[in-house]
C-alpha cells in the first residue's frame, strides 16, 4: 500500500480524487444528458399526429355531439384538430391531432389553427362557453365560418346573438310529435310519460312534452338539490333499470319509456327493463355514440332517437357541401322501429 506521508503528497491525494470525481460526473452528465432529454422532449410535445392546420376543421369539446362530428368528418378525409380543455389520456387518441388549453383564449384558438381554419365549432356543454368562444374566434377577425352547438332550447335565442354561422340545436320538438298520440290532464301515473335520465336532451323533451301540457314522470339516479326542480314536477329517484323503480314511476301502465341518459348501454338495458314487465308500453331509447346505434337496435325499442349521432353527420355534410334533405333528417334523428320482438 502507498500512503502519503508529507503535507504535499497528501494534498495532491485529495486533489486526485476530487478531480476523478468531477470528471467521471461531466462524462457521465454528457453520455446521459441527451437520452433524457430527447425523452422529456417526447412527452412535453406530444399531441398524438400533428398536420398541417390550415383550410381544417377545429372541433372544440368533449361531448357526444364533439366525437361523433369529428369522427363523421375524418371519415369523409376532412383534416380536423380537435381542443380539449384536459388532456386525454395515454393512448386515448392516437394520430389525432390535439391542441389542449382554454378555447376562449385566442392565443389557444392560434395554436389550434383556427385563424386558418375552414370552419371552428364550439361543441361544448355549456350554451356560455360555446357562444364565447364564437366571440373569440370572431375577436381574430380571420372571417373562419363557426358552429356554435345548443344544449338547452331556452338558450336558443340568447346564442344567436353571438351570430354564429351555423347553430346546432337538440331537435327534439318535431321528432316528439311521432310518439304523442292522446291527450293526458292529470299526473296520475297512467297514460303519462316517463323520461329517463338528466341529459340536455332528457331535460328538453321534459320541457317540451310539460309545455303541450302531457303529464311526465321524470326518473333520476340521484335527488337534485333543492330548489333545482319545481314542486309541481312529478320526480322518481332510484335505478332506472330496476324493475321495482320502474313501476314505481308508473312505467308499466305509461304511455312511453324514455331512456335519454349519457351512457347508451344504460338506455338498452331500460329498454330490456321495461320490457321485463310485459306490459307493452312502448319504449324510446336516445342513442349517444354512432357506433352503438346498431347495437341498441337490437334490444327492439320501438323507437330509437340520436340527435346527438345526427348533429355530428349533419354538421359534416353541411360543411363538406353535401346535400341535405328533410327526410333524411327525420330518417336518421328519429327512426321507428319496425321489427317484431
């Protein structure tokens, strides 16, 4: 073994070792240094497949209405970025273009392309933030055509104002009409209607069905807070798809069962429920997603409605120049079921 004896040899020891130290640090720093980099690079930038955002569509938003009119454009080869305000998750949208952030911010609007872009549509759940966002993309004076969606038919109007090129609108007035055959007085739980679910489009045909004076029992998952619904409006909490929740809100001696919640599998199952009861009242289920619409039909509701499955193939017609025809709207929003059980 050598040991150092004098002061200076001692001091050169320490020296030796702190200089090692430091050099095998920095070669270390360097090999590594651009691995980790390159993979932090990766995950900061990542917004699933990027292209080039001019002449596109900007679909902003989440909702049934959002994905079905995204999916119904990139079926037709439209290039389209989609906003979001949260990050999906890991995988949730591969090869899709995705710009994240607050989609009233015009810095926000910029990055997504729609100063460039061939048409924006504010497709989200609040009537509010929609028409905000019509103002914000109008604020980047880049003449960009928008769509504004409506989820409450009282903010029908009040969207409007904003001047939207292009309103989508639940289309639930009309398509009702169909399934409306006798006049009903008293909220008795006989001959009246039952509306499943608390969706814009549950709470509409609620409205619309009450402003024709039909009486309705509305069927919830959960209590509303106080004061949410008024007193005169006949209310069932409990599992719709229970048989024993179902006749307590008078759905075997009902003139129609409508399933109109966000999730469509629950639709087909209350439609399975009411039939469990054998009473033959006629069912209605809403079908969210276009790739369940198949899928419901084959539960045999004898009607089936997709508004939200409409707006999205109608939108993309429109802006792809397509022809519209009335009888394909009522075609595709409010189709009878014609097969036996």
């Amino acid at each position: 073994d050598i040991v150092p004896l004098t002061a200076e040899a001692r001091l050169f020891t320490l020296s030796v070792i702190v200089l090692g130290v430091a050099v095998f640090a920095t070669s270390l720093t360097a090999v590594i240094a651009p691995l980790v980099g390159q993979s932090l690079q990766r995950i900061i930038n990542r917004k699933g497949a990027t292209m080039k955002r001019e002449n596109h569509f900007v679909v902003i938003g989440n909702t049934p209405l959002a994905v079905n009119t995204w999916r119904e454009l990139a079926r037709r080869g439209r290039p389209v970025t989609r906003l979001l305000r949260e990050a999906p998750e890991e995988g949730q949208l591969k090869d899709v273009d995705v710009v994240v952030g607050d989609p009233s911010m015009t810095e926000v609007l910029r990055e997504a392309g729609a100063d460039k872009a061939e048409a924006v549509l504010a497709m989200l759940a609040d009537d509010s933030e929609n028409a905000f966002c019509v103002l914000a993309v109008r604020e980047l004076g880049s003449g960009v055509r928008t769509v504004a969606a409506v989820n409450d038919a009282r903010h029908l109007s009040r969207v409007k104002l904003v001047q939207p090129d292009v309103v989508i609108a639940p289309l639930v007035s009309q398509s009702l009409q169909r399934i409306i055959s006798r006049k009903g007085t008293s909220m008795k739980r006989e001959n009246h209607f039952v509306v499943i679910g608390n969706t814009p489009l549950a709470v509409n045909t609620w409205r619309e069905l009450a402003r024709r004076g039909r009486p309705v029992t509305r069927v919830l998952r959960e209590k509303p807070e106080e004061g949410q619904l008024k007193d005169d409006v006949d209310l069932v909490v409990g599992d719709p798809s229970m048989t024993e929740t179902l006749k307590e809100a008078g759905a075997d001696k009902a003139e129609a069962v409508l399933a109109m919640m966000a999730d469509d599998s629950e639709n087909a199952f209350c439609v399975l429920a009411v039939r469990e009861l054998g009473s033959g009242t006629r069912t209605v289920a809403a079908v969210n997603d276009a790739r369940h619409l198949s899928r419901v039909k084959l539960v045999q509701p004898d009607v089936v409605i997709a508004p939200q499955v409409l707006g999205g193939e109608l939108t993309a017609m429109l802006l792809s120049g397509e022809q519209v025809t009335p009888e394909f709207v009522m075609q595709r929003v409010f189709q009878q079921n014609t097969s036996e059980p």
